[in-house]
C-alpha cells in the first residue's frame, strides 16, 4: 500500500532537464500549475542540468535519460556522488526493467513513464522530495528481473561501437588504446553472447542496459 503524504505542503523547488524543447516547456508549464511546486531551472543537454543543480540545490531534479553531453543516468550518478541532497526523478519512454535498475543505482528516487496521467508527475514531485520512492506500476515488478552484465567501461565502448565507431575512433574519445577497446569489445560480446560488436550492441540496448 503507498504511504500516506504528509500534511505539510512546503513549495518544492525543482529543477528540469528534456533534450525536446516543447516537452521541457509543456513540463514545467504542467508543474508551475500546481501552487507547492516551483520550478527554478531548466535545461536541455545533462551537462548544463548538472551545473544549474549544483548551483541551485533544488529539492527535485526531473531528467530524461538521453539527452546531449551527459544522460540523464550519469548526471544522476554524479549528483548521488555529490551528496547534494536533491532527489532525482526520471521521466522516459523507455519501459524497461534494466533502466530502471541503472536509474535505481544512480541514486533515483523515482521512475516515471511519459505516457502516465500528467497529475502522477505533481504526485510523484511531492513523494519523493518526502523520502519515498515513486516507480512505474507497469515496471515495478520487474525491477530486480535479469541482472546487468556489463561493466561502465564495457557499456561505454559498446554504446560508441553501436554508433558505428571504430576501434580507433572510440580509443580516442575515451582516452584508451586500441587493445583496451578491443578487450572491452570482446569481453562485452561474450558476456552477451553476441556474434559481434554490433550485435551485442542491439541486445543490451533492448534489454535497456546501454
């Protein structure tokens, strides 16, 4: 059963991140509707999210997970590094149980659906900047499902490889040799069980693990 809200209803200072200029309007607009709820930030790449967080000190951050520079997965795990304080809520598409195991990870206190009734996202806002925890009914039950077998590092080259990256094009980005990313490549495809890097690319993306 979920646990009661409590009675006092303090303004919520939240800050938004959506990649998607009319979503990220139509967000806020929905949230500055309600009268504990302000909205102090916004932001269209992770990168800026993250600075205007740590600038801030919001009680709510709302990201999606992929957006420009930064997901909003990793600005989610830097921000629990930080020990801000500021509880994240992620608002996506993706119906994914390994998703949501990596939001969960990074310090996520809430998983959202972008389909779901707009008023869940209020509700959502007020629960967890309370200390609870708001998941996706329809994902829920899934959420300790099949474990992730990949490592950040091997999630990294592969997500690059998915991309059409070579070997020596990833190594470059990442600041690697080339052997490394060949490691990487190779110990992620056997993990998989995938018949090459772009195959093992496409399973752990339809798992939600990339």
């Amino acid at each position: 059963m979920t646990p009661p809200l409590k009675e006092d209803r303090k303004v919520v200072r939240v800050v938004i991140a959506e990649d998607q200029g009319l979503v990220l309007g139509a967000l806020a607009a929905l949230l500055e509707m309600e009268g504990d709820i302000a909205v102090i930030g916004k932001a269209r790449n992770g990168k800026e999210a993250l600075e205007i967080v740590l600038a801030q000190t919001p009680d709510v951050f709302i990201t999606d997970i992929e957006m420009p520079e930064m997901t909003g997965l990793e600005v989610a795990a830097e921000l629990k590094r930080s020990k801000t304080g500021t509880r994240v809520i992620i608002v996506t598409t993706f119906a994914r149980a390994g998703y949501l195991r990596r939001a969960l990870d990074a310090g996520a206190s809430g998983y959202l659906l972008k389909d779901a009734p707009a008023e869940d996202l209020a509700e959502a806002v007020r629960r967890v900047q309370q200390g609870l925890r708001v998941i996706a009914p329809e994902l829920a039950a899934e959420a300790w499902g099949e474990s992730d077998p990949l490592t950040d590092r091997e999630r990294q080259v592969l997500r690059l490889a998915g991309e059409g990256r070579s070997s020596g094009e990833i190594a470059a980005e990442l600041g690697l040799s080339e052997g490394t990313v060949r490691n990487y490549l190779s110990e992620a495809i056997s993990k998989l069980d995938a018949g090459n890097r772009v195959d093992a690319a496409r399973i752990a993306r339809s798992k939600g693990w990339l």
